[in-house]
C-alpha cells in the first residue's frame, strides 16, 4: 500500500501498521452501537502513535477518547 492511499494522520505508518489499524479499527467499530459509531469514524481519528513498548499504536479520535490497537492480539482497550 503506497504512503499517497493512507488517510493524512496515518502516512508515518509501515504497511504493516497501517493494515493493523484498519484490521483493529473495523473490529472496534463493529462492536459499538450505530449511534455511538459516528463518534469513532476513520476521519473522526486525529492522531495515530505508535507505541513498541506496548507492542501497540495509540489511536486518538476528535473527541478526546484514545484506544490502544494491540498488534499482540487485535484487540483493543
């Protein structure tokens, strides 16, 4: 996947972490209620961190909720 198909707040993201925030994303968005979704949309995410400490990306949203993306497991918390 090339640096130009990566949402702006993601291009510093490998390949392989940019899969593994859409993979995690998608998990996470289905598990809420449709009301609660248009808070957590991919355009509401404004900042992406990683974080090799805890094997996992920081991933924060506009309105100030932020979620570990494990790469250990595929979950998130």
């Amino acid at each position: 996947m090339s640096t130009n198909k990566k949402f702006p707040v993601a291009k510093h993201l490998s390949d392989g972490e940019y899969q593994l925030l859409l993979t995690v994303y998608a998990n996470h968005n289905r598990s809420m209620g449709l009301e609660k979704r248009k808070d957590y949309t991919l355009s509401d995410i404004v900042k992406v961190k990683r974080n090799p400490k805890e094997k996992c990306l920081e991933v924060y949203y506009g309105n100030g909720d932020w979620w570990h993306y494990s790469a250990v497991d595929g979950s998130w918390y």
